[in-house]
C-alpha cells in the first residue's frame, strides 16, 4: 500500500471518527446521559471496533490509532511519541502516519 493510500485510511478513520462523536455529543447532552447506557457504549463500541479495524489495515501494531483517538484527543493536545529520542508531537494524519511506520 502506499503511502498515499495509507493516508486516505487515516483520513476516512478520522472522519468517521469525529463525526460519530459530533452525532452522539447532542444525544448525550439532550438526554444527560453518563456514558454507561447501551447508546453511549454502543457507538463507543463501533469507535473500537472501526478503530481495530484500520489497525488492522495499516499494520497498526503499536496501537497508535488508538492512542491518537484517545489519549491524544484526535491530535487536539499534541502529545509526542515515537521511539527513543526519536519523538515529535502527534496532531495530524500525516503524523500519525510517522508515528505508525516508526513504530512497525
């Protein structure tokens, strides 16, 4: 695959992604929901299993996908990874691309 194509996945995860959140993020708020109900966990569940998905696609093995949507707010707090003193912040696909080929 190359790296263009990778970055369309990055792309199309991301998307999919954000806009799940932006849908549920009304519902939750409408419904002043906790986070623990079948809707909350059911698209959160979807999240996962799309994000493992990719993961899959990109050999994704260090689970940097993951780490990206979660710990890194979708590259919103620029946190830095890599490998050894070979790190740099994390806020974009291309990124995100770095870090997941770094790490391979």
């Amino acid at each position: 695959m190359t790296r263009e194509q990778k970055l369309l996945h990055i792309h199309d995860w991301h998307d999919a992604m954000t806009k799940a959140d932006e849908t549920i993020k009304p519902v939750i708020d409408a419904l002043k929901l906790c986070g623990e109900d079948p809707i909350t966990n059911t698209v959160w569940q979807l999240q996962t299993d799309l994000t493992r998905a990719y993961a899959e696609i990109l050999d994704d093995a260090f689970e940097s996908l993951a780490w990206y949507a979660s710990e890194n707010d979708m590259g919103a707090k620029g946190r830095e990874a890599g490998i050894g003193s070979d790190v740099r912040p994390i806020r974009t696909a291309e990124d995100l691309l770095w870090l997941i080929e770094v790490t391979a």
